[in-house]
C-alpha cells in the first residue's frame, strides 16, 4: 500500500551514491576506512571523545551492556543478577541484552505526556540494590537529565542511554546520548541519518572503548593499541597477534558501505534535525489542544524522529478508528515502538518484575500510535492531523 504520508523516506543525494560507488570501485567492503572516517565525525558532532560504530542499533546496546561486565572500573562493573531500571516502553533490543547478560530487569512506567520515565515513579524504583539506570529517549524527546541524576545522587547507580530514536536531541545544551557512561545511537533507514543498517557508541571512558572495539570483532586484540586497557601489550609480530582472543565478543562489523554513507550524512544531520524541529513547532501549534488527541510533551530540544499521537482518557475515540481515519487520508502509523513490552510473551524468559501498575505505559499501548515526521517540510501533513 502507498502511502501520501509515510513514516519514512530517503535521505540520500548524489553525494552518498557517489560514496557508495568509491567503495565500489575500490573493491573493499570489510571495516575500515571509511567506517573510521564516520567515526571521528559523529563523535564530533556529539561531543564524544570516542564512538564505535556496529551493524545497527541491536547490536550496540547489545555491545553496550557486554562492556559493563568485563570493564575493571568497580564502580562500573556488573554482574549477572545486578538490578537494571528500564521503562516499560521501548524496543526489544533494549531489553535483550539485559536478559542475556543475566541481569534482573524492573520495569517502570513511563509520563503519558513525555513518553519517558515517569520520574516520580523512577524515583520509587530505585533501591540500593538498583546498580544500571537504562535511559530511553523515545521517540526524538530526551529524557530529564537533570532529575535522573538528582534521583541518582551519590549512589553507585551506572546510566546507559538507549539514544537510538533520538539522534540529535539535546538537554541544557547537551546531546542526548552523552549523559551516560556509554549511548547507543541508530543509522537505521527510517532513522535521522541512514546507512542501511547501522549503530553506533559513544563514551568518553577509555577503557570502555578499547573494551568495545574489541567486543565489536571476534573480542580479538587486532584492533587495540600496543599499549592498552584490556589485555598486556601487543606482540611487534602481527601474525602472532593476529589471532589472539581477549574477550568472549561478536562479530557486530559494519561494511565500508555503511560508513561511506555516514560520513555523508552526519554532513548534512544538522540540517535534517532543524527541519525536523521546524515541524514539531508546527505540530504543537496545530495539535496541543486538540480535544482528543495528546501529542508528546517536549523536553529540553527534541529531534522529533515521529509524531506520537494518544487518544485522551475520556475520550470515545478508539485507535481502530483513529487507525481507519489516518489511513483514509493518507497516513501511514503504527503503535508507539513496542507498547507495554511488559505484557509480551517473551517476557516469561526474563528475570524481571514490575514496579507498581504500568497504567500509562498500557494505556499507550491501547491508544497510541505515531506517524512520520521528515527532514524537510511537511505542512500538508500537520494541516491533515487537524481535521481528525
């Protein structure tokens, strides 16, 4: 089914074909170069001091999560059956690597304005055995940084971001993605910047770096320093070292493609998070007070990846409904990442509980959908959401 107003579309120019044809030509498509290249770039533009990229955003909060338990920071290092915060609305991946890292997973509610953690709620949750806070910035909305670390204080609490829906979100200032120890981003093709498949990790810790580039390949030492953080030296013999296995890790690798097409299209992110804001004002505008529809609550500076649109308690609106009117006039949508993840089946498999009633997270589940937002000016679109 075509859609007038899709979720996503392209981002490419000429410049990215013509990236992608250098590595053509070039006849080298394993990691190298290229991906370095985006590397440096992105972590530019974020304000980090290292990045890491990987094969999608799965993987680096998979990638995230493995670093913590092999880290010798104590103040940082988990181990299996370590307490982890999470808010019950995020995407699978979020979770997974908490479940197959051992770790018990507390589900919290999210703000039925913000679509973030109700920090109330959080603050509830927390407890001495609480060792990993899990940040999710849904949707583009950054969380509040400033409460989370209120609610933290001095305890030895470790903050991970899951920032794969909020590329180019700020608070105060700050990218999101950077007020954790470790943040994930996605280059996923519905993203803010796409390189078909693809993620990345940002830190400004050392030894989770060099922890994560070795994850990142076979957890072998070719990719570290001489001198480094995770094993002794490096033998001056490369094929001696070329096969020595430091750590239990993957093979998460990214393509030259890949990184050839982000180092083209964190070039033009700026721009492309400015249209998106541009059409979040234009929504507020045109929806804050619509009588049965709430759209997300904006902290610090959105980067706006969809609009959220939830059906007011109250209201006599359901989603079937609201589904069937969207898509008469040309909308494509669907639920808000994963709902409550809290009530799905793979669940039975986690160590996990709830923290109270998840009673927002479910109502959105119920009553939520988002559709598109884009990099470039979609007023037909806003206009359209007026008349539901």
């Amino acid at each position: 089914m075509s859609f007038k107003f899709p979720l996503a579309t392209a981002s490419w120019g000429q410049e990215e074909i013509a990236a992608m044809q250098r590595v053509i030509d070039s006849g080298m498509f394993s990691m190298g170069a290229n991906v370095g290249a985006f590397e440096r770039d992105f972590a530019a533009y974020i304000g980090s001091q290292h990045c890491v990229m990987v094969n999608s955003g799965s993987s680096a909060n998979l990638l995230m999560v493995a670093a913590l338990f092999y880290t010798r920071n104590p103040k940082l290092k988990l181990k299996r059956g370590d307490e982890v915060i999470v808010p019950a609305v995020s995407w699978s991946t979020t979770y997974y690597p908490l479940y197959q890292y051992g770790l018990k997973i507390k589900f919290v509610d999210i703000d039925l304005n913000t679509l973030n953690y109700d920090l109330d709620q959080l603050e509830s949750a927390v407890t001495d055995k609480t060792r990993v806070i899990m940040a999710v910035n849904l949707l583009g909305n950054p969380n509040d940084f400033g409460r989370i670390g209120q609610i933290i204080g001095d305890r030895e609490i470790v903050l991970i971001e899951d920032n794969c829906e909020s590329m180019g979100a700020r608070y105060n200032g700050q990218m999101a993605g950077t007020f954790g120890v470790m943040g994930t981003f996605s280059s996923f093709f519905s993203h803010h910047i796409s390189t078909m498949e693809g993620g990345l990790i940002v830190t400004d810790d050392e030894e989770l770096y060099q922890i994560l580039l070795s994850l990142r390949a076979h957890g072998w030492t070719r990719n570290l320093p001489k001198q480094n953080l995770v094993c002794s030296d490096k033998s001056d013999d490369p094929f001696e070292e070329s096969f020595r296995f430091v750590l239990p890790g993957y093979n998460v690798r990214p393509l030259e493609l890949e990184g050839a097409l982000g180092v083209e299209q964190v070039k033009r992110l700026p721009h492309m998070v400015e249209e998106r804001r541009k059409n979040g004002k234009l929504l507020q505008a045109a929806l804050s007070q619509h009588p049965n529809l709430a759209i997300q609550q904006e902290i610090g500076e959105s980067s706006w990846f969809g609009f959220s649109l939830v059906i007011r308690p109250g209201s006599s609106l359901t989603r079937k409904e609201l589904v069937v009117k969207l898509n008469e006039l040309g909308f494509e949508c669907r639920p808000i990442v994963a709902g409550n993840f809290a009530k799905n089946e793979v669940v039975k498999y986690f160590d996990s509980e709830e923290h109270g009633a998840l009673k927002n997270a479910e109502h959105i589940d119920q009553n939520g959908l988002f559709v598109g937002n884009h990099h470039y000016p979609i007023g037909d679109a806003i206009a359209a959401l007026q008349i539901i």
